[in-house]
C-alpha cells in the first residue's frame, strides 16, 4: 500500500468531491423530431426551479393574445459545478413548421417562446400596430437574484452541432441556458389578411 503525504491526500479529496459534484446536463440527440411538421413544442431541463413555458395563440377574424408571467423569488438551490445544453445528431433535421424549444441545464432559469397570429378579413386591417405589438403578454419580471450555497465555477457550454437542423424549414423559436438564474425569451407576432373569394 503506498502512504501519500498529508497535503497530497487532502488534494485528491478535493478532486474526488469536485468530481462529484452537481452535474447538470440536458442533450436531444438522435433523430429526436426528425422529418417531423406541424406544431412542435420541447421542455427539457437538468437541475433545480427552472420555468418554461411554450405558449401559442391563433385566432380567424379576431384578436390572438398570449400572456405569460414567470416568477421567483428567494428560493435556494445549489448551481451545478458543471452544466451542458446542447442539440445534435440529425435532431429537427428535415423538419418543418412552428417548433419551440427550451433546453436548461443549472437551476433558477426562466424560458419562454410566445407566439401569436391573427387571420384579418380581406380588406379590412382588424388590428392596429400598437395592439399587435401587446398580443404577446410576455415578462420574467420580478425575478430576484438566487440564493445558492454552492460557487458552481466549472465549465458552461451551451450548443447546436452542425449535423443538428438541417434542411429546417418554418420557425424555429430556441432558448438554451446552461447555468443559473438566466431569463430568456422569444416572442413572434403575426397579422395575415385572409385571401380573396
């Protein structure tokens, strides 16, 4: 048996605990919705108190409104030592149409893709541009800075490979976060008048 010194042992343990330490990690791989069309919508999180929401809203000859509020306030969690969101393989290849992803890795994050559109009258512009712009409701507000009892410095990475998406066709609403406390959020408006009779 070889005896390490003092010092030398108390490294090692501090690498073994690091090395097990809170590991966040979030993948779609394979050929998660390849060739897939219509309306998709995707939640994925690794960790602690993470939000997400993928909301739509459409309306014909009337008004579409999505509205959404997300909110934390002094919760605890512990941020991981290492966090990883990522999407690969053939994911989404050869796909089309209205896809929503929200992919975390870490805790205490907030997500959120809003769509909404309208099918106006032929002729007749039901909507004015001020209205539009507030059909999606959309706030992360309120949202306090964590309390986390761990210092989580290790590697963050956040990433879609080449191979991942190819030939997409349509709208593509993505937010990815690997870490803690991020807000984000993509919003779409839409107003079409409906074709002649």
């Amino acid at each position: 048996m070889l005896a390490l010194p003092f010092g030398a042992s108390r490294a090692a343990d501090d690498d073994y605990a690091k090395m097990l330490g809170y590991l966040a990690s979030s993948r779609i791989d394979g050929n998660a919705m390849r060739g897939s069309s219509g309306a998709s919508s995707v939640n994925m999180a690794a960790g602690d108190l993470n939000q997400q929401a993928n909301l739509r809203a459409f309306a014909s000859g009337g008004s579409a409104t999505v509205q959404s509020r997300q909110t934390q306030q002094d919760n605890r969690f512990d941020r991981p030592y290492a966090a990883s969101a990522s999407i690969g393989g053939a994911a989404y290849t050869q796909a089309s149409g209205l896809a929503a992803i929200n992919q975390a890795s870490g805790s205490g994050n907030l997500q959120l893709n809003a769509v909404a559109g309208e099918l106006a009258a032929q002729g007749i512009r039901e909507t004015t541009d001020g209205s539009l712009s507030s059909a999606v409701s959309a706030s992360a507000g309120e949202q306090r800075p964590p309390i986390t009892s761990s210092s989580g410095d290790g590697p963050r990475t956040a990433a879609v490979e080449a191979s991942a998406m190819q030939g997409y066709q349509g709208v593509m609403q993505l937010n990815q976060a690997a870490g803690s406390g991020n807000a984000t959020g993509n919003q779409l408006l839409l107003s079409v008048s409906s074709p002649p009779r």
